[in-house]
C-alpha cells in the first residue's frame, strides 16, 4: 500500500520550529500501514524538516543559535531575495526525512520529535507525507 498526505504548518516567525510529530503519525494511521517506511517532504526551498529532542523547548533554539553561527546573514549574499542565510540553513538541515514504522507507528525514540523547521516566515507551508508497506 502506497499513501500520500499532505498538510500545512502556519509559522509565526522569521525562525520557528514546530512539531509536526502527531501530523506525521495521523497520515500513518489512516494509511493501514503495520509495517513499512515514512517519507516526510518539505517541497520549499527556506525550510526544512529534522528529527530531535521533543522534551526540552531550549532544544530548538540552541540549534537555531548553532545554524546562525554557521549561516549567518551576510552583506555579500547576492540572491536579491535577502533570504540567502535561509537557503543554506536549509541545505544543512535538508528537505526530507524516512521513517521506520513499526505496528502501525512511527518507529521514534523516547526523546525523538518530527520537527518542521521554518527559516523565511512567518508563511503557509506544506508537508507532504508518503506512507508505503502492508
């Protein structure tokens, strides 16, 4: 069996991490998969999608801290949308996620979260989940 979700994710600020976590494991669920891999896809070219810890809210935002020290915003970026700080970020993190699902749910561990990283916003973005297996 081969499913396709897709939802959206409103984010507040230039900068935002949300869990998308329980969005991911509705898509499963309704998809019948027991046994099989989840692909989670950010079709955007200023946002991504990781896995982390889901317990502590500093989290977030010390890799948010860690990824502006590594990509900050430089005058001599040439993109002449101003957002080249967010492509990179971006490439660093990446678009996509597979996810093990194992009876019927994703396959996380204790600490682990489905995060969707916004690096441009606030915007509307969409996710779009691929549920295959039987």
């Amino acid at each position: 069996m081969i499913t396709l979700t897709e939802f959206n994710v409103k984010t507040n600020g230039t900068t935002d991490w949300i869990n998308i976590t329980g969005e991911t494991q509705k898509a499963v669920s309704a998809s019948g998969v027991r046994e099989g891999i989840c692909v989670v896809f950010i079709p955007h070219t200023t946002a991504a999608v990781t896995i982390n810890e889901n317990a502590d809210p500093d989290v977030p935002r010390d890799v948010d801290l860690a990824l502006s020290l590594i990509s900050p915003d430089r005058r001599e970026f040439r993109h002449s949308e101003g957002n080249s700080a967010a492509h990179a970020k971006t490439s660093l993190v990446g678009p996509s996620l597979t996810l093990i699902i194992s009876g019927g749910r994703l396959l996380l561990g204790t600490w682990q979260g489905v995060w969707f990283n916004e690096y441009d916003g606030p915007r509307v973005r969409k996710v779009n989940v691929r549920v295959m297996g039987e």
